[in-house]
C-alpha cells in the first residue's frame, strides 16, 4: 500500500512523522477502521498535510467499501478534496478521487476528476481515460441492471465509454469506423 502513495514525503517534524508512520502501518497491514481512525487523528492535528488527507480518503474508502465501517460518503469526498486543495498536482490523487466518485455513482465529478488527472500527467492519459470508460460502464451496467437487455437505454452510457476509449487511443470516431 505504501508503493502506491508515490511522490517525495513531505518534510514531517519527528513527533508528525511517527504519528504517520504508525497510521500507516495499520494501513499496510490491511486494518483500515484502526488506520481510518489515525488519519483522522492525524489530519486532525495536521491539517496542511496533503498526503495526510489522502490517507484519510484512501483509507475511508476501503473501511467503508470492504469492512462496513460507517464513513460517509462526504467524509471520504471532502478527505480528497482537502488533499488535491493542498497539492494539486498529484495524478493519483484526482485518479483515486475519480475512482471514487465512480462507486458512488457521482458521474460527472468522476469525469471531472480523471479529465484533470489526465492533464496533470498526459504519459497517464491514455490509461486513465480508458479506466474511467471501462470503469463507469461497468458501474452504470452494475446499478442499473434493467439497461443490459435494452440497448436504446444502454446507450447514453456507452456512447460515453466509447468516447474515453477512443480518447485513450487518440482516434477520432472516424477513424474508428473506419477499422471496423
């Protein structure tokens, strides 16, 4: 877990940095309520620190998603929010939130979130347009289930997907219908 928290640490003074260290062992060791709970404490005392807050998030996330613990959705959204505000220059961070966002059915927050994760690190864009398409229309077809056997509802949402996939491969809807 710690492998994909990437980027240079910040500068922590001693006393922030074993607080740290101790929400993230609980972290990489897969007690996400124990670390969510750290990071909250640890956030709480050090607000400035942007991977402090996207800890947090990551971590609510997957306390709330695998483990049933009560984090609301807002808690985790307003977690990353906090972290993009402090360094808005992390891919990872949009991408995290966007993923997110996803599994909450905020659509257009998602789309927001990866679009800009895409124009922080353009070497990503291709893998992060084509993840927001495949995720999406997965998410859509697993929440709405009633739409698989009607294409014409099934539509809007594919016509989406297929437009980041194409943008994933930099090809124009002509030049795809031309390969098919």
């Amino acid at each position: 877990m710690a492998d994909e928290i990437s980027g240079s640490a910040p500068e922590r003074d001693p006393a922030a940095q074993k607080k740290f260290d101790a929400a993230m062992r609980a972290m990489d060791g897969g007690d996400f309520k124990k670390a969510f709970s750290a990071f909250k404490k640890y956030t709480d005392e050090f607000p400035n620190d942007a991977e402090g807050w996207y800890c947090r998030a990551e971590c609510g996330n997957y306390a709330s998603g695998m483990f049933g613990a009560k984090v609301k959705d807002e808690e985790i959204m307003d977690a990353y929010n906090k972290a993009i505000e402090l360094d808005g220059d992390r891919a990872d961070y949009y991408q995290s939130y966007g993923l997110f966002c996803i599994s909450i059915s905020k659509y257009d927050e998602a789309e927001k979130a990866y679009n800009e994760a895409a124009q922080i690190d353009e070497s990503l864009s291709a893998s992060l347009y084509s993840e927001f398409a495949i995720e999406y229309y997965n998410n859509i077809l697993g929440n709405h289930g009633d739409i698989l056997e009607d294409p014409k509802a099934r539509a809007p949402y594919a016509k989406k997907a297929l437009e980041y996939m194409l943008k994933a491969l930099d090809m124009s809807p002509e030049e795809a219908k031309s390969l098919l």
